[in-house]
C-alpha cells in the first residue's frame, strides 16, 4: 500500500533533496506544493499520510500552516503527522512549533538517513519497507 507524503516548501531544490533522500522507501509517493495555501488545498483534497513543511516560507510560515491544519475540522486533515524542518537557529523555535502541534521539529541540515528514520516513524514503516516493491 503506498503511503502519500506532502512537501511543502518553496525552493524547488528542497523539495527535490527530500525526495531523493526518500526515494529508497518504495512505498512512499509524494505531493509537493510550492507555498503553503497550496499546500493547504492539496492536503484537503487528497488523502495524505505525513506532511513535511518548511519553517520560512512566502505568506504564511511554517507555524501559521501548522496552527491551519491543525484547526481543520476534517480528523483526517486535522491528525496528518506533520514534520516542521527549519534552519533557523532562534531556540526559542523549537518551543514555538511543538506549541503549534507540530508532530516532529527537525533543523537542517538534516542527513538522508535522519530525514528517513523520521518518515518511518510517522509512516509507522518496518526498518525494511525499502527492500519492498510496491
């Protein structure tokens, strides 16, 4: 069964690097969104597993989207795990984003095997999933 993963990010780079790291878990499909009203529509609109959201983003940053989804009145939308990823260095960040229900806060830079371990663990993946074949 494929799980969806939903990126949201607004550098085409990053959103590409995330699913490079990933692109060993077989099971795993992604929807990418450039910014996060996008991000947004795509998550009401489809049935999505995790979603992995920058801090720093045009319109409205990464605590704002957390705060929305969270608010949504759909469980399926409101429940979606969700991974915050930041480079910023302000402490009090990490704080800030658990408060907003963030599900995981994780600094960049973030290696392929941590940034792996981390979609496992909300995807309630087996160590072994990248040796299956969807």
């Amino acid at each position: 069964m494929k799980r969806t993963v939903l990126l949201v990010d607004d550098s085409d780079t990053i959103r590409h690097i995330i699913k490079v790291y990933l692109m060993k878990l077989k099971q795993v499909e992604f929807l990418d969104a450039d910014r996060s009203d996008r991000g947004l529509k795509l998550l009401g609109a489809n049935a999505v597993d995790l979603v992995i959201a920058d801090f720093n983003m045009p319109g409205m940053n990464g605590l704002d989207f957390v705060r929305e989804v969270r608010s949504d009145k759909r469980h399926e939308v409101s429940h979606v795990p969700l991974v915050l990823l930041t480079g910023g260095k302000a402490p009090d960040l990490e704080k800030r984003a658990l408060e907003s229900g963030v599900s995981e806060f994780v600094r960049k830079p973030i290696s392929s095997a941590a940034l792996t371990a981390v979609v496992r663990r909300h995807l309630r993946l087996p160590e072994d999933v990248d040796d299956l074949v969807a």
